[in-house]
C-alpha cells in the first residue's frame, strides 16, 4: 500500500508566518511539521509516499526532504497542485502514483500520538472501500463531524453549527482505487473545493466505508493555536519523532 501526503496550500491562517515558508515546513518543537505525517506513514509500514504540495515555496520540500532515504522511505515523489481546489482535487494528482492499488492519505498538518498501524492492516484486508479515523473532541464544530447508527457512521456533517456527536473526522483516510473515479463525479463546494467530506459520503451512500477511533491524542496545526498545543504536546512527551542522519536524535525506525 502507498501512502499520499498533502501539504499545498496558501496557509493564510498562519501569515506572517507563512509568506517566507510553505505552512508544513513550520517547525512544531523540534521537527519541521511534515516529518509527522511521514512518521505516522512509516510507523503503518508504508515507506512509499506522494508528497503533493504548491505555492511558490513548494521548492523548499525538496531542499529539506531530497529523495527521502535519511528518513527511511523507500521512494519519495513529489506533485504540485496548482491553486487551491481542495483535498479532494489533490489527492487526484495521486492516481498515477497510485497504479490501482489502495492509498493512505494524511493531510500534512496532522499529528498523532500513537500510531495508526492496526487500522491500516485491517484496512489492507478490508475488500473495497474506504475508511476513516474518528476522534472524539470538544470543538467538533471547527471539523468534519460523524452522524453515527450505533458504530456505523451513516453521515459527514461538514463543519456543523449543532454537531450529533463529538466524532471528529481527523485527517487520516484510506481509500481503494475507486476513490479517483469519485473525485472526477464531485462538484465544487460552497467556498469552490473539492471536499474530502463528500469523498467519504460517496463511499457511505454505496456502504463502502469504515471507521476506526484513534488511540491517544490527535491535534492539526492550521492555526496559532493548534500550532501551539502541537508543539506543547510533543514537547512534553508524545508523538513519534522521524529525525534524520544529519541530527543528533536517533531515527525512530518504523515499526
């Protein structure tokens, strides 16, 4: 299985910040952001990744990450997703990559504590469809939402003003070839994206999708704020580090 990262867009939430550096290139504590993403990959055993970017700085991944071999990948490829057209308009760009097999995507300003290993080997078994990581938070309203029929979920509320439940859909999905034929039938949203949301209710409509809950904290690092708490959790403790043979902290080697 492969794994696809994405990490374009303009990161307006973080300017200044974000005028000289792409937004997954910001350090949280001690790590450029997008090594955590990579690390949750690795940890899955996946060791060949899409790294979708943009902008003007998309450049400086490859300065940082080159063909990724200090960090343990295998194979490391980059696109470029030109302009802003959503989640779901990227993760197009990975058809190719791909080669009709199935596919973890991790958004690039997500960071776990633990390791998502167990939900992709059920996944890998899993016969068709997609599946999707649940979280429980207190703000569910700032993310895509789980409407849930005891453990099914039977609905993604895009960012609800009265969520049903506090089943927040981090951002960790897998998807099997099918998802690329989905992305091609999807029309723009309100604000002129192509949403993920509506990937994952395709795939519920045709009861095709799964969902596992995330053990140990999640947190994304968008705004001020999660950038923050990330890297106030990470420095106290959690999550995996990915380092490379250029630092003097040892690699965490896949496991």
């Amino acid at each position: 299985m492969k794994g696809v990262i994405l990490a374009g867009g303009l990161g307006s939430r973080l300017r200044p910040l974000t005028l000289v550096t792409n937004k997954h290139l910001l350090p949280v504590y001690d790590r450029p952001m997008i090594y955590y993403p990579m690390q949750t990959l690795l940890n899955a055993g996946i060791n060949e990744i899409l790294l979708v970017t943009g902008g003007e700085h998309a450049g400086d991944f490859l300065k940082l990450l080159g063909n990724g071999k200090a960090l343990g990948l295998k194979d490391l490829h980059y696109t470029y997703q030109e302009g802003e057209g959503g989640i779901a308009d990227a993760l197009k760009l990975a058809e190719d990559f791909v080669d009709g097999g199935k596919v973890v995507v991790v958004l690039g300003d997500n960071i776990i504590e633990k390791n998502i290993k167990r939900a992709v080997a059920d996944f890998f078994t899993q016969p068709t469809g997609g599946k999707i990581m649940l979280k429980d938070v207190p703000d569910p309203h700032r993310f895509g939402v789980a409407r849930m029929d005891g453990d099914r979920v039977v609905e993604i509320l895009e960012k609800p003003k009265d969520p049903p439940t506090n089943h927040a859909v981090i951002g960790i999905y897998m998807y099997d070839n099918d998802v690329f034929d989905i992305c091609r039938t999807l029309k723009p949203s309100g604000r002129g994206e192509l949403e993920i949301t509506d990937v994952n209710n395709a795939y519920i409509e045709r009861g095709d999708l799964t969902a596992d809950s995330l053990d140990g904290w999640w947190t994304d690092a968008g705004t001020f704020e999660s950038l923050y708490r990330a890297a106030k959790l990470v420095a106290e403790g959690g999550a995996n580090h990915v380092g490379t043979e250029h630092m003097t902290r040892e690699r965490v080697a896949p496991h």
